[in-house]
C-alpha cells in the first residue's frame, strides 16, 4: 500500500492524518444507452488478465441479469475490479437509460472520477447530459472516452466539439474543460490517445486512468465511515451492502453503529459479520479493510441505501445524494379475473405486497404505496420501462397479479395550479417520416422547438412534450417509422398541464363469453378488427381479444361454433383462413390498455381485460358517466 502524508486536521480532540491511497482509483463508467459502456468494461477485463487464456466468456458479460442480456441494456449498476501496474482499479458500469437514473445518481458516490463514453457518430445525447451534469455537480475528474471510432460513419471531431460544448454549457470549471479524450472501439477492443495513433490493446485507457484520476483520500486513524450506495441481495447471505470507506478502517466483528442523513432518529447497533473486496468478476472474502477501499458488507438485516456505517464513538452520517422523484405510476393489484391462481405461484395480496415493499431494498427510485384497498397498491417509477422491468421480473418469479394503465405523478405549485412532468424528447428519424412524428407528437400536445438535419438523409427532432402524451406512443412510433426511428427522452421539469390528450383511437374486441375460442367465432370477429389470439385458447367474458380500428368497443363470440345441418353447397365447408394473431410483448400491451382496463400478468399470459368484465355494467357505468 502507499500512502502519502497530507495536512493536519485541526481542531479539538485527536488529531487525524489525511493520506491518499495511490495504490487504487475508483471510477464509474458513465454514457447514453448504447453506447458501448458494458463491451468497454468487458475488454479491460479480457486485457488486464482477469480471464484465462482458454476461458470462455461471454460478450458483454457484465449484464448478467437475463433481463439485461435479452434487451441489450444495462438495468443494474455492477462492480467490478481491475489490477493494472500494482494499482487496483475499481470499475462500476452504470445504466445509460434514463429509467434507472438513480442507480447512476447514487454510486457516483463510491467513485472520485467517471469515463464519460460517448458513441463516435450518435455524439452527445440526453442521457450524456444527464450524467455528465451529476459527476460535474459532485466535483468529480472527468475523461472522455470517444467510442466505435471504427464506424463507417464515425464523425469523432464533430463529437469532440459536442462533448466541449455539453461541458461549456454545463458550467465545467477550468480543471474540468482540461480533461483528457481517449478513442477506441470496444469492440476491436483498442484505445489510442490521438486518432492518427496506431491501435495496438486497452491499455492507453487504462495508463490514462493512471495519470489522470485522482486517488481516494482519507483519515485511517480516524472513526470509521461507509457510506452504503448500492445494497445487493443474496439468497444464502441475505442483504449486502456496498460503498466505499471515507475514513478509518473497517474489519470483521467490528460493533459499528448505522446512521442516516435524510433519517436523524435511525441509530442501530450492529456487527460486521462478513467482508469483501470485488476481484475480476467475483468477490473475496477479507478481514480487514481501509480508506478508498469500495467493498461489500454481508449480515446486516438493518442496511439500506443512504446508511452510514460508523464508530459507535463518532456516529456521523455521510450527505447522500437525493434520488430524483419518480413521475409516473401504475397501480398492482391481486389478479381477480375468472383464471385467476391457475398458473402463478404467488397470487395473495400478501404475497404481492411482501415483493413490492421487498424491490425498495434495492431501487432508490421505486416507491410503494397502499391504498385503501388491501387488494392494490400504487408503484411509481421514473418510467414506463422501469416500470416493466418490474413487471417482468416478477412474472418470471411466479407472480400473477393485474396492472392498470400508467399515470403521470402532478403535482401543484403554491397558488393552486396543477403541474405536471415534462419530458424533453429527441427524435432521430429520416426525412420522409419526420411529417408523421411531428403531426402526432402535436396531437398529443408536443411543442416542436429544434429541427435539424442530422446528415445522410435523416432530421433531428426536439420536443418539449408532458410525460403523459408519450404514455403508448413508443410503438406506434416505430410503426410510423418502419422501425428505423430512434427516440431518447430525458425529464425536463414540471410545467403547467396542457389540458385532456387522448391515449387510444382504437377499440377493443372484448370476448362475449367464457370458454375456448374456436375458428368459426374467430373468422367471424377478425372482420371487426385485429385479433390478439388463435384458436384453442381459454377467453373469459369480458376478456379484450383484439383492436377495432372504429375507435369503438365491441362485443364479439369468439367461442361461437358453426351450425350443422343436413344442407349441404358447394363451398360451403372449405377451410377457414384465420389472419395470423398479433401477438404482443408486455411493453407493447402496457402502452395498448386504456384508462378502463387492465393488464392480467401471469408466468405463461398476459391478458388484456376490462376492469369491469360484466357487460351490462359495464354499460350502465358509461350511460352514468354520460349524464
């Protein structure tokens, strides 16, 4: 270890030597989604001998969530560490989509400086914004890492002056402005210092992290202090909290003491049970620990995210950052429909409860509600992929419960007046579509306020539009495009309500009867609209089996059999040709239900559903509402 003797402090009591430990660096990984965080973090890995020659390693193998590596994002912030020229680098990789912000916002607490990675032809993004603007509000060194510089399309001196401008426009101080930019592709896995360079291997990244990022600095005599930033869960050792030593030094069976800044009556005696630093992939089992050190704590029921662990004789809480506020909500209850505890493994509201309340352990931007029924309670989320990622997790645990339409989060200011979140969006489209997506982004009470052409053909779009008019939008966006539209969304602030937008022009197909559903009923039904299922499957009444281009909701029999009768024509019993079922994921049927419907999720289905199943109720309550 070195250690290099700083100033006194002053002050009663004793006194306290700073040092500063150049022997570890920790950093963060910072970037928009997509640009290439997760494969950087994978080469230092292979490059820096974490891996055996002869290992087998999957790409991207950071995302270890199924999750993540089916959707090709990063939803959890990992820890992983490095050794390069006797230092020990500690690398965090953190989300890049605007969604899991506070995951970013929280472990930027455990670094001293981030790698801001930005894509050599996408250049600067919302979410580039969003967390440059947090390491600069912290104080953090910052370097730039300009990524894929190995596209066909690659513009890196254009993104150059993009990132100056980002920081220039973000108020970076001198030190700041100076910092240095790295180019690389990830993927060929190289990095080089001047674009001219030759590329050879990763490591003029890591030499950069070297020289450039400082090393943590602390007290070791002083009382010790962890901040918790991030709290992991393991089945065999239950919760395990992770941070970085400020001060003092941390070992097993150590009494410490846990306090809160945002919670000054929490005070709980507990022990250490369990310590560990992160190496490569894995985590070690140590005794001891110092000052800079980012590691894991096992054995404390108590911990959560924000807790300081302190000396019982100096029990001082660590400031920790506040987690933007979540601006949407969905509301979970218990599954209720005529299938309801056919398939899911956990269906009681208990069960439902136990989970939700249990997520807040480790997602800061989460909250949980009940309501005044015990049957549901209200989820909020910084979106509606936050949201579903949930939604899915829980699905695939054995869950079944039901979910409503999402909601925006208002808000009123103090003379009285209603507020509500606005997102600023980025569109990315080519010329012959941007007409649609600008006409359809006003209907839903968008305000176009830039439009630039983006080169080889394509326009850049920017709109201030309310949360609540991109609720559903994302597939028809990617209709009205033919999928080539790329749309990025970051939260602006809360503005005044825009008035009434309407969600849905189409209708709902809704089952007429409980049973199977049968070719005959379906031929029928499919001349309504498109139908969301095939033959031979369970449909309850009330159940929504397709969308009525009308705009109208309609009742059809899709259990209907044909009758038999002695007649016989010429024609008559030539087969039926169904048109194949839209089938659609969870995101595209969260976007599809209206305010009147639920979305019943279970291990093997998910069923759209009218909140009130019963027909003629269901009629006397619009009749009412009417009136």
């Amino acid at each position: 270890m070195v250690i290099r003797l700083m100033e006194k402090r002053s002050g009663e009591g004793p006194q306290f030597m700073k040092t500063i430990r150049e022997d570890v660096r920790n950093v963060a990984i910072i970037a928009h989604v997509d640009h290439g965080k997760t494969t950087l973090v994978d080469q230092l890995l292979r490059q820096s001998g974490v891996f055996r020659e002869n290992q087998e390693v999957a790409e991207r193998v950071m995302d270890s969530n199924d999750l993540e590596r089916e959707r090709g994002i990063t939803i959890l912030s990992k820890n992983t560490a490095i050794s390069y020229k006797g230092v020990k680098i500690n690398v965090v990789d953190t989300p890049g989509h605007a969604d899991f912000g506070g995951e970013v916002e929280r472990v930027l607490k455990m670094v001293d400086g981030v790698i801001l990675v930005v894509d050599a032809f996408e250049g600067a993004m919302p979410q580039t914004k969003f967390v440059l603007r947090k390491a600069l509000e912290m104080d953090l060194a910052v370097m730039v890492c300009i990524n894929k510089i190995d596209r066909p399309d690659a513009r890196v001196d254009g993104v150059v002056d993009e990132v100056l401008d980002l920081f220039i426009e973000l108020n970076a101080s001198e030190d700041q402005l100076d910092c240095p930019f790295i180019y690389a592709s990830a993927k060929g896995g190289y990095a080089v210092r001047d674009p001219q360079e030759e590329p050879k291997d990763m490591y003029p990244l890591l030499d950069t992290i070297l020289e450039y990022m400082p090393a943590p600095q602390g007290d070791p005599e002083a009382p010790t202090q962890m901040l918790i930033s991030t709290i992991d869960y393991n089945e065999y050792v239950g919760r395990i909290g992770v941070g970085k030593v400020e001060n003092g030094t941390l070992k097993v069976n150590q009494d410490v003491v846990i306090v809160n800044a945002h919670d000054e009556s929490k005070k709980l005696k507990v022990k250490v049970s369990r310590l560990y630093e992160f190496d490569g992939l894995g985590k070690v089992e140590v005794e001891s620990v110092g000052v800079g050190d980012i590691v894991a704590v096992s054995g404390i029921a108590e911990l959560h995210i924000g807790d300081t662990l302190c000396a019982p004789e100096a029990p001082e809480a660590i400031p920790f950052q506040k987690i933007s506020e979540p601006t949407i909500a969905m509301q979970f209850m218990v599954n209720d429909s005529p299938f309801a505890g056919q398939e899911g493994k956990f269906v009681t509201s208990r069960h439902l409860r136990d989970r939700l309340y249990r997520e807040l352990n480790t997602d800061v931007s989460l909250r949980v509600e009940d309501t005044e029924t015990t049957e549901c309670f209200k989820v909020s989320g910084r979106g509606e992929l936050h949201l579903s990622i949930l939604i899915e997790n829980m699905r695939r645990e054995g869950y079944e419960f039901a979910v409503s339409k999402a909601e925006v989060l208002y808000k009123e200011d103090e003379k009285g007046h209603l507020l509500e979140p606005v997102e600023r969006v980025f569109i990315d489209v080519d010329e012959e579509f941007s007409g649609n997506v600008i006409q359809k982004l006003s209907q839903r009470k968008g305000e176009l306020i830039g439009m630039s052409p983006n080169g080889t053909g394509s326009t850049r779009l920017e709109f201030l539009i309310p949360a609540r008019g991109l609720i559903g939008y994302r597939g028809e966006f990617l209709t009205d495009t033919k999928g080539t539209g790329v749309m990025n969304t970051s939260f602006e602030c809360y503005g005044p309500f825009k008035g009434e937008i309407s969600y849905r022009k189409q209708g709902s197909l809704i089952a007429f009867e409980t049973g199977e559903s049968i070719t005959y009923g379906l031929f029928n039904a499919q001349e309504r609209g498109t139908l969301f299922i095939g033959p031979g499957e369970k449909v309850y009444a009330g159940m929504v089996i397709g969308e009525n281009g009308k705009g109208v909701d309609i009742e059809v029999n899709v259990c209907k059999k044909k009758q038999l009768t002695n007649t016989r024509a010429s024609g008559s019993d030539d087969a039926l040709h169904l048109v194949p079922p839209k089938t659609m994921s969870l995101e595209q049927a969260l976007e599809f239900i209206d305010t009147d419907e639920l979305l019943e999720i279970t291990p093997k289905h998910l069923r759209i559903r009218k909140k009130i199943l019963d027909a003629s109720t269901r009629k006397k309550m619009a009749h009412s509402k009417k009136n």
